[in-house]
C-alpha cells in the first residue's frame, strides 16, 4: 500500500510570510483531510475535500489559508500570513470514502520565528 | 460541538503489564470511533476502530470496548512491550457529518522493559 506523503517534513517562516505544504495522498484516495496538531496535542480540524471539491472547512482556513487538490497533483495547503501560533504539526490523512478510516502522513512541522 | 476526553494521561508500566485507556465523549449522533497511536518522530498509525453498533472490537493484544448508553470506550492493551510505548489517541465521528475527526489530548504510554 502507498503511505501519504507529506512535504517537506520541517518548515521555518518569518511572521507574515507564506508558508506552504503539500500531501499526496494514499493511492486511490479521494478523500483529503488536513488537521493541525498543537505542543499541547490538541487537533483541530482546518479542511476537506473529495476529489477536487472542498466538503468542509473551518473559518480559520476560509479567511487565512489557502488549500486545493488539483487533480493529479499533490494537495496543498498554504498559510497566507504565518504567526506565532500557527507553530504546529500539520496533518493530511487520506480515506477511500469520507466515513472510511483516515491514514495519517508523517506531517509538517511549521516553526514560526 | 463534540468533545472527547481520554483517562488518564500518561501510564507508566511494566512490559508484560496490561493497561486500560479510558475515552469518553459527549456528541450521542457520534457513530465511529477510531484509535490512533503516535510514536515520537512517527505518523498517527490507526490501530483499532469501532462502530456504535458493535459492543467489542479484539484484534492481536488490542480489546475496545464501548458502551453507548455511558458515552464511554475503554481500550485494554495486554502483554505490554516497549514497543508499544507511544502516544494514544481515541477520536470520534459524527453521523452525517463530512468525516471530520475530534480527537482527544491522547494518553502517554511508557512501558519499561
């Protein structure tokens, strides 16, 4: 089985720039989740598609990030404006079907100075 | 909205030991509930999953249990090995919902050889 890939593994940004991590997901998945882990291990869920279509996405990620799935690209999901507290373990899992079991990458660590 | 709440945080065991993690929830339209494991450095591994239809899910030295009228899961782990040291996360879905997961602060395994 492929595993999702997620890159790159580490990212430094300055406050206020861009930062942007790309997921390919498991092969034959349509389904994309993104998640943001904190130090604390607190989740949040950001956004969601199913194939190139978004299903659901927290206010947050509408007015301050940038996310698609082109088909036969790598998803990505970009931060338009990065601060302090967007410092985190970003998450993309995978899932044939939307209420099917989630398959997590290994995530990117965004570190922001 | 749902929350999700594990018991306890942090174990510290004996290889060999069995050990019990507690998740409780409070969402009742809540209908699945996977457990991930994350070792340090490592990706989120979907160990166990239950439906809320089920009552026991056994797989290997993993038991899930769940109780619907209580809102409470229970994973029993036996035969403890170093290996199994890592981070446990019980997280839930919400019917109809686009399969988003909530995920708890997750419980610190440590077992020592």
């Amino acid at each position: 089985n492929s595993k999702v890939i997620q890159t790159p593994r580490y990212l430094v940004k300055g406050q206020g720039q861009k930062a942007k991590m790309r997921c390919i997901p498991e092969k034959g998945h349509p389904v994309v989740f993104w998640y943001q882990q904190n130090k604390n291990n607190e989740f949040k869920f950001l956004i969601n598609f199913q194939n190139q279509e978004v299903l659901q996405q927290i206010d947050m990620t509408e007015k301050r990030f940038s996310a698609e799935c082109p088909s036969n690209s790598p998803c990505s999901l970009e931060i338009q404006s990065s601060e302090a507290g967007d410092s985190a373990l970003y998450l993309c899992a995978s899932s044939l079907f939307r209420h099917d079991t989630q398959y997590f990458g290994p995530g990117t660590r965004l570190l922001v100075l | 909205g749902e929350q999700v709440e594990q018991l306890p945080s942090s174990l510290i065991v004996q290889e060999g030991a069995s050990v019990l993690i507690n998740c409780s929830y409070t969402d009742s339209a809540s209908v699945y509930f996977p457990w991930y494991k994350q070792e340090p450095g490592k990706r989120l591994q979907f160990i166990i999953d239950i439906r809320s239809n089920m009552e026991r899910k056994q797989t290997q030295r993993l038991t899930l249990l769940f109780d619907k009228k209580t809102k409470h899961l229970s994973l029993h782990i036996t035969a403890t090995q170093p290996g199994d040291s890592a981070i446990y996360f019980c997280s839930a879905r919400i019917t109809g919902n686009t399969g988003k997961l909530i995920f708890g602060l997750g419980t610190t395994l440590q077992v020592q050889p």
